[in-house]
C-alpha cells in the first residue's frame, strides 16, 4: 500500500475529465425535498448539518498527482476552494499538481440508480454478485463507474444539442465555474463529508472545488447550453 495520499493514472491526467462521486440524498417520490431518515447515514443531518440533497461520497477518489503539474485550467477556482497541490509525505516535485477529480455525479450504491442488464451471465467478464456472474435483471450500481458514464451520457447529450462534438471540455467546464452566476446555476456545490477510509489522510467536501467532488454535480439544463457556447 501507498503510504501517501496518491491518485490513479489515466484519471489524474490532465487531458481526462475526473468524476468523483456523491451520495444523492433526495427524497423518492418526488426528487425535489431532502430525506434525511431514510438514506444512508452520510445524509442524516448528523453528517450534513445543512441537509445538503448530495453530500460527499467516503469512496470518492481525489487528491493530487505526483507526475503532472497543475494545468492552466485549474490556475483560477471559484471563492472557497480548497486546493492545496500537495500530499503528504508524497515524493518530488509534489507542489502545484493537477488536482482531481473535475466534477461529480450521484455514485453510491446506498443511493444508486437502477441499471437493468440485459445480457445472460458471461462469465468473470461480466458483472459479480457475490463471486458469481449476475443474471439478467435490475440491480443498483454503484462507484464512479456509476458516475462517470452518467457524465459520459450528460456530454452526448450535449454533443447532440449542439450537432458537433464538444471535444476537449476541461477549460469550459472551470471557465463556467469561475463565473458566479454560472456556477450557481449550472452546479450544485457539494459542502458535506470527507473521502478518508483508512489511517492515510483524506480529504472533505467544500465551498468550490475540493479534491472529493470537484466543481460539483451538474444542472444539466443550465450547464448543457452553457458548456456548448463555452467550447470552440
């Protein structure tokens, strides 16, 4: 194991957009109120004074690379960001380093979404339940996995909006989040919990971008138009 807080490659790359991940801690019936009863523990108000309806996911990945520098797009963040640069007891240079993840998306399974899967058991391959493949059926998934191909979907949307590719989107995404009116419209900055899991230092949710949910989670039908007239 690594002694310091690390991240992986290829996600801490300045040419990939990060996800990292949240507990999605609204009510079921009509999405629009907080449950604070129900869900899992990191939305009770015991973790989330503010009853935020997304907190920090524990197993949210984040933090610094010790191979690529800060890139420009993250050289200006919205107030309040919680970028440091550096991890502790990481080895050279491990100052002013990419910070991950970029954005965030609703990745536990505590509050996973549904995911029908059509295919018949294939194998190791395919998805385990409980060191066996899964069969056909609903499932709640979970993990950045979860959250990453919900982004993926957002961006093809988005593609599709525009009728081009948007292409390479990491400055358009920080150019929105450094407007206030923008980031207020278009992302929900997530405040609440820390990503730590073992005796290695972690690091907690804040106002701007932090190293568990970076940006925030997006309002799709305000960041979609935003992000098309923001890329070339």
């Amino acid at each position: 194991m690594i002694s310091y807080p690390s991240v992986s490659w290829p996600n801490s790359a300045p040419l990939v957009t990060t996800v990292g991940g949240t507990y999605l801690c609204t009510e079921a019936i009509t999405g629009l109120g907080v449950d604070t009863a129900s869900p899992t523990a990191r939305c009770r108000t015991t973790l989330s004074p503010l009853a935020e309806r997304e907190t920090g996911w524990v197993f949210s990945g984040g933090g610094y690379s010790i191979l690529f520098p800060r890139p420009a797009f993250q050289n200006t963040l919205p107030p309040g960001s919680t970028y440091v640069g550096s991890s502790v007891g990481a080895p050279p240079p491990n100052s002013n380093m990419r910070g991950v993840p970029d954005i965030a998306y609703q990745a536990s399974a505590g509050t996973g979404p549904l995911v029908y899967i059509t295919l018949p058991p294939d194998g190791t391959s395919g998805l385990i339940c409980g060191g066996t493949p899964c069969s056909t059926g609903w499932y709640v998934i979970g993990g950045t996995s979860a959250s990453s191909p919900q982004w993926a979907g957002l961006i093809a949307i988005a593609n599709q909006v525009a009728g081009r590719s948007l292409g390479y989107i990491n400055p358009a995404l920080y150019q929105i989040a450094n407007d206030p009116a923008k980031y207020a419209n278009d992302f929900f900055d997530v405040t609440a919990n820390c990503n730590q899991t073992t005796s290695i230092p972690g690091y907690c949710a804040s106002q701007g971008w932090d190293a568990v949910t970076g940006l925030g989670t997006p309002n799709a039908a305000n960041l979609i138009p935003d992000l098309i007239a923001a890329t070339p």
